[in-house]
C-alpha cells in the first residue's frame, strides 16, 4: 500500500504536469497564428523586457538551440542561430 504522503506527491506532481501542459497550449494559440513580423516583433519585445529587468540569458537560448540542433532541418538551425546571433 502506497503512503498517503507519496500519493500527495503524485499528484502534485500529476497537477503541475497539467498546468505546464495548459501553458504550453496558450502559449501555441497566442503564437499559431503569426506572420514571421509579427513573431519577430514579440521576440524582440520579450528580450526587452528581460534585459530590462536582468533575466535575459543568451547562453541559456544558445544551450537551447545547440540542443535542437539535431531536430531541426539544416536551413531552420541556420535561421534560429541568426536570429540568436542578433539577440546579443
């Protein structure tokens, strides 16, 4: 039998895997619908606002694409590494 402890842990853990899950959904439908300028215009605004308020981490995103590198046609990682580039 399972402690009434481990199953709290489930499922906080189950709810929190929910609610990233829900984020991740927003955040597909705010974006699905974007032309390439458009898109352009909220990355720029959001490195903005992180630069302006310290969290901006470009070694992080750079990780990030080093990461998906593989996924990724040649012609996307060379675009993404682009836009990386002049994030700096």
């Amino acid at each position: 039998m399972s402690k009434l402890s481990q199953y709290k842990g489930d499922e906080i853990k189950k709810n929190e895997e929910d609610d990233a899950q829900k984020e991740l959904k927003n955040k597909f439908n705010t974006y699905k619908n974007m032309s390439k300028e458009q898109l352009n215009v909220q990355l720029m605004q959001e490195v903005a606002r992180q630069k302006s308020s310290g969290s901006f981490d470009y070694q992080t995103l750079s990780n990030m694409v080093e990461n998906l590198k593989g996924a990724l046609p040649e012609k996307d990682y060379q675009n993404v590494k682009r836009i990386l580039e002049s994030l700096k």
